[in-house]
C-alpha cells in the first residue's frame, strides 16, 4: 500500500482502487524501462509477493527468447506512445517467477498519474484461451469479431463472416465478389491506400481506428485490424473490425477528470461496470456492452432497470459488495432478455471515493456459455455415442440369433420378439405379400387376439391400414394416435376391441427393392417413437427381409427336389403298371392257348361227328338226316369262327373285355338247337335233361350265351 500512497494521492482514490481490484495485471512503468507498481492480480499472475516487482527491470517478466524483440516494442512505445494493443492475436509470452512462460495479451497506454507519466501495461493471462482456442480452433464463421477475406491482388472480398454481415447490413452475397471501393466502404478515401500501405510494410496491422459506411450509408466508427496470409496458395487479407461508434460517442463526452478512469475501464479486454451507490451506471467496457448485448449509451442507466429480470440472489450480493465485501463466482448462470440462459464468472468489488467513502461497486464479468455449452455437447455427443455404439452391438446380436433359427417359424418368431422388445410392446404381427392375389397375408404374431388376427389375416393393397400404407410407400409408418390418424378410420372399431392406439409397420425389403412383406407393433396408449429406435427397426428388416429369402431359396429347392422325387415315383408306378400289365398280355396269351385250344375241341367234335354221320347216311339207302347234319356242321363253323373273333383280338384282350352286343331271342328254341348240336358228341351213357322255366324271350349277347353253355356241357 506504501508504493500506492507514493503513486497516487487522494485525488486519484478512485483509480487506486481500480487498479488494485481489477482482475487484470497493470504495471505501471518508468520511462526507463523499471516498474513503479505492478496491482495485487498482476503478482499473482507471475507469481510475486507483494511489492516484490517494485523497482525491478520490466525484462524479468519478458521470456529470454523474447525479451529482446518485446523489450524493444517497450522502448519504442516511450519513444511514441500512443494506445495500442502489442498483441492480439496472441503470440506474447510472459515469464512466471518459476521460469515457466505462459501466453498473454498485452495493451500499452500512458497514464499520467500524480505530475508523472507513466507507461499503463495491461496484462491478461490467456492460457484457458490459448488452451480453449487450440481444442476448438478459430473457426472463420463462429467468430464473436467481425472479419472479412479478400483477395491481396483484385481486392475483392472472398468471405465475411455474420457478425460483419450484421454490422453493415449486408448480406454474403452483397459482400462476395465486390471490392471496398465498390461498396463505399471507407468515409475517407484516402483511408483504404494508407491501410494497405501500412500492411505491405509491416505485413500487418493492429487497431487502426478509422469511419467507415454501412450500407444504408450510416457511419460506423471501427477499430480494423489486418494482415497477410496464403489461403489455398491464394495471397489474402484477412481484416477484423471492431464497431467502437458508442466508444468514441463515449469517449468525446467524458470529462476531463475521468478520462484516466474510462481509459482503463473501455480499453480493458474484459467486460466491467462501474456503478454509484444507487446502482447508477458511471461508465462500461465494450466488451460489457457486446457481452449483454445493450444497445446505445447506457451511462446514467439503473442498472435493474437495463437488466429488469434481475434474480434477487445477485442483488443481494450487491448490497453485500456496497457494505463493503468482495465477491465473486467462477460458474453462474442468468437469464437474458430474450429468455436464453448465459453463463459467466463474475467479481464484484467497493470502490471508494475521496472521503475514503464507498462510492459504489465495480463489477468485472466473462461470459463463458460457449466454453460451458461446448463441454456439455462434448459429454452428450460422448453418451449418443456410446448409447449408438450397444445400439449396433445389440442389433447385430439380434440379427446373428436369428439367423441361427433353423426353421421359418423360429425366425418369425425371433422377428416378433425383437421387435416388441425394441419399442417395449406386447402385440406385434409379421405379413407377407401374396403376388397371386395382390394380398397381405399374416404369417406370425404376437400377444393378438383372434379377433384381430380374423379381420387383418388377409388385406388388400389399396387398403388404409397402416401396414398396407407402409408396403405401397414402401416405407416405415408409424401412427402415434390412431384416433387422430384420418385414414385408420374404417379400422377404429378392431382397433378398439383388440386393444391398442399406437402403431408402426415397416417393410421388410427384398432383393430387388420391393418389399416382401411388413413387420409390425401394435402399442395400449398413443405412443412417441424415438428415431433412433425405428433407424434401428429398418436395419433389423433389412436382416429379417434377407433371413426370409434365404427360407425361400431353401423352399424353392426343397420344392424342385419334391417334384422330382414325385415324377421318379410316378415313373415308376407306371413303369410298374406297364409291367403288370405285360404280364396280364402274357397270361391272356397262355389263357387263350389254353381257351382256343378248349373250346375248339367242341366244335370241331361236332364237325367231325357230322361229318362221320353224312358220311354213314351216305351208304345208307335213306338220306333224310343228311341236311340237319350239314346245317349242324355249318353252325359249328359258325361257332368256330365267332370263338376265334372273340379271342384272337389282341386290342379286346389288351384291354381285358369282349364287346357285348345284346339282342332279343327265343332262348328256349335256342336251348333246343343247342342240345341237337351237344347230342353229337355225347358219350356213350351221357344224357341231358333239359326244363325250361320263366319267360322264353330274353335280351342279351346270343353268342356269349351259347360259347358259355358249350363250354359248360362239354366239361361235363
């Protein structure tokens, strides 16, 4: 505190006390290069006690591999000061008491204090943003700062960003292809060659403040920032710009006596406030303003009235800052005007006035929503991913159990079982398409009435339930409600009775695209499916559609071998037929020999008998028997001649028949003339008794009559 009473007196309380609770390192440097006064955040930074830097050269905070080129920058800044940030795309480093160096950003300004000039060094660690930006990268279009791309050679711009798009109104396509010319960008005209100049001797430029035109021709203060680098072999500029309009509006109306005080609050690369004890804005940072997106000039404001949504724990910590503690919150969460929830860390501290009075509180804030979202998307995506990950292990378990069925009914079974236990159902069914009648047909199901299972067994293509909608779209349906769903209207009344609200149908793909079939689950209550369940669902069917053909081909071949297993059986039953029936020809040839052989035996008796008597009728003087005796030779030819008709035919034998032909006779004359022709070859002895009974005209085949009869007698 002595080297603060040295520095300051009691006109500059207010800005002692900045410097010391600022959460940003100052340095207060001599012209020779030595510190007067490093704050309390500055020493904890390099790790000094307090005082312990006082006197010491500004170089034993300078890395040995920069000392030279940063300590020069030092030297030249006294030589023409002016404020200016030495490095803002942070490639500074700066030395801790250990020896260990670490990133920082460094501004310079000169601050008059107390009839001294003095060189203000505003230090802050960047290591969580060197860390954060070397995880997460500096991607162009996410970029909070305004920053364009063009070409070097043409000067057209070849990107912008949507922060310079929403600073000037334009939109990318405004933007693309135009160069700064074009557009009226620079107020000055004069602006744009010094800019490039100064580029193409330093290779880059830093905060060059400068009017610039947005395009509706308003004036727009921006801090521009610039410099070389090869883009795809392509030489570019890449140029940052910063709106400082409310800055310098700021800047002309501060007063003399508070300039040194809106230096360093305005200038500071972190978000601050400074209030009255009546929570009255005295003066903001930028960063302030762009962090809670306030619009205008909010100096004089109360503070409840420009955030209204205050939560009544902040302002508790208010009054408790005003009685005169020092508070602060690496981690809290607040609600912006637009609803969204921002995180921040936060500090607050007293300030005091000249009377040694407290004069209100200085709050310092970072907003850190981005780090904050950015780790909490990291621990999701890393869930998603291991939740994705046994998701596809479990569906590939699924599918290799059921390719392990060995018959169609087990795997449509499996199916069935997968799929209600995916969606965590109880009533499930799986179709398949009849081609031949343009049918879903139900092959399996699950947990469904009969009922249910009777109206749905078979329906036609055109129909409106769900699974027939899936198969013509050839793709998944789900239905959350069905008393919502328009078109499950005439199926409300089955619906109801078996039991359920909710349904998804998804088709089950075969080789050439076109679904083979559907496979089904039926929900108790409206239900809301997950999409990454049905993701998994469809890859499922792709398994079960290909387990269905692979049964197919096997029926196929199962089929083809059955058929010719029947067509070998009835080859051989014919073969065999054929056989027999040889056989029966063969025997009905040895049958007829035997037959002909038989019953030509009779006949001929009777020709040879007639012959014998003609012969003897001859010689004999009378001769009246003569013609009976021929006409019984004729009649036995006759008989001969109808007997080998009758056998001698391989067609009728063949086929095993003798046509009949049926006629009306007198049959008891016909036994007459029949016993006359028998008479002759009868035995010595032999009679035969004949009566006739019943009618004496009768209808059937004479000969076969007669042949019977002959054959009957003349085995007797």
């Amino acid at each position: 505190m002595k080297l603060y009473d040295k520095i300051f007196t009691q006109r500059d309380e207010a800005l002692k006390l900045l410097i010391e609770h600022i959460t940003i390192g100052i340095i207060l440097a001599d012209t020779s290069g030595r510190i007067a006064l490093a704050n309390p955040h500055c020493q904890k930074i390099f790790g000094y006690a307090t005082d312990e830097l006082a006197g010491q050269p500004i170089n034993v905070l300078i890395p040995d591999f920069y000392r030279s080129r940063q300590y020069a920058d030092i030297q030249a800044y006294f030589t023409l000061p002016h404020a200016r940030q030495m490095a803002a795309e942070a490639s500074l480093f700066g030395q801790r008491k250990t020896g260990k160096t670490f990133p920082v950003e460094i501004s310079l300004n000169m601050l008059p204090v107390n009839e001294q000039v003095f060189a203000a060094v505003f230090i802050r660690d960047i290591t969580d943003e060197k860390t954060s930006i070397d995880k997460f990268s500096k991607i162009f279009y996410e970029s909070p700062v305004a920053i364009i791309l063009s070409d070097v050679e043409t000067g057209k711009i070849l990107e912008a960003n949507g922060q310079f798009c929403e600073m000037c109104g334009y939109s990318p396509q405004e933007l693309i292809g135009y160069t700064s010319t074009e557009l009226d960008f620079f107020l000055n005209a004069e602006d744009r060659p010094a800019l490039i100049d100064k580029l193409n001797k330093n290779g880059k430029v830093r905060n060059i403040e400068l009017p610039i035109r947005d395009k509706y021709k308003r004036v727009i203060w921006a801090s521009l920032s610039a410099e070389r680098l090869m883009v795809a072999g392509r030489e570019c500029m890449l140029t940052t710009c910063r709106d400082i309009s409310d800055f310098k509006t700021i800047k002309e109306k501060l007063e003399a006596d508070e300039q040194r005080i809106r230096v360093l609050v305005e200038h500071t690369p972190a978000a601050v406030a400074m209030l009255d004890t009546g929570m009255n804005y005295i003066v903001v940072s930028n960063r302030w303003m762009k962090d809670y997106d306030l619009p205008g000039n909010i100096t004089g404001r109360n503070h409840y009235e420009v955030f209204p949504a205050m939560p009544a724990e902040w302002k508790h910590f208010y009054q408790r800052c005003l009685a005169g503690e020092t508070l602060h919150s690496d981690e809290d969460s607040f609600i912006t005007k637009d609803g969204v929830v921002e995180w921040l860390k936060w500090e607050l501290c007293p300030w005091y006035s000249r009377d040694h009075n407290i004069g209100g509180l200085i709050i310092f804030s970072e907003v850190i929503t981005k780090e904050k979202k950015y780790i909490e998307a990291l621990k999701e995506s890393e869930m998603k991913l291991s939740a994705e990950a046994t998701a596809l292990a479990q569906l590939n378990e699924a599918g290799i159990t059921l390719w392990q069925q060995q018959t169609l009914e087990g795997g449509l079974q499996q199916m069935l079982a997968y799929s209600t236990q995916l969606f965590g159902a109880t009533m499930g069914h799986v179709q398949l398409v009849n081609p031949e009648k343009d049918t879903l047909a139900i092959v399996a199901s699950k947990g469904c009435a009969s009922e249910f299972l009777q109206y749905f067994a078979e329906i036609g293509l055109n129909d409106l339930s769900v699974c027939s909608r899936a198969l013509k779209y050839q793709r998944q349906i789900c239905v959350e409600d069905i008393e919502k769903d328009e078109a499950f209207v005439q199926h409300l009344d089955i619906a109801r009775k078996s039991g359920f609200r909710a349904v998804q149908s998804t088709p089950l793909p075969g080789k050439d695209g076109i679904a083979i079939g559907i496979i089904s689950t039926h929900f108790k209550n409206p239900y809301s499916f997950n999409p990454l369940d049905l993701k998994k669902m469809e890859l499922y069917a792709q398994k079960a559609a290909g387990f269905l053909e692979h049964f197919k081909t096997l029926g196929d071949l199962k089929a083809i071998n059955i058929q010719l297993e029947n067509k070998v059986q009835e080859r051989t039953k014919d073969l065999i037929l054929l056989l027999e029936r040889e056989k029966e020809i063969n025997e009905l040839k040895s049958r007829f020999v035997s037959i002909a052989s038989h019953e030509f035996r009779t006949p001929l008796s009777i020709i040879l008998s007639s012959a014998d008597l003609i012969e003897a009728f001859e010689k004999t003087p009378g001769r009246v028997n003569v013609q009976k005796h021929v006409l019984r030779i004729k009649s036995s030819v006759k008989n001969l001649t109808n007997i080998l008709e009758s056998f001698l035919s391989l067609e009728k034998l063949e086929q095993g028949r003798v046509e009949v032909i049926k006629k009306n006779f007198d049959f008891k004359q016909f036994s007459f003339d029949l016993l006359d022709e028998i008479a002759a070859v009868l035995k010595k002895g032999q009679v035969i008794n004949y009566r006739h009974y019943g009618q004496e005209i009768v209808l059937q085949d004479k000969q076969i009559i007669k042949d019977i009869l002959i054959n009957l007698l003349s085995n007797a």
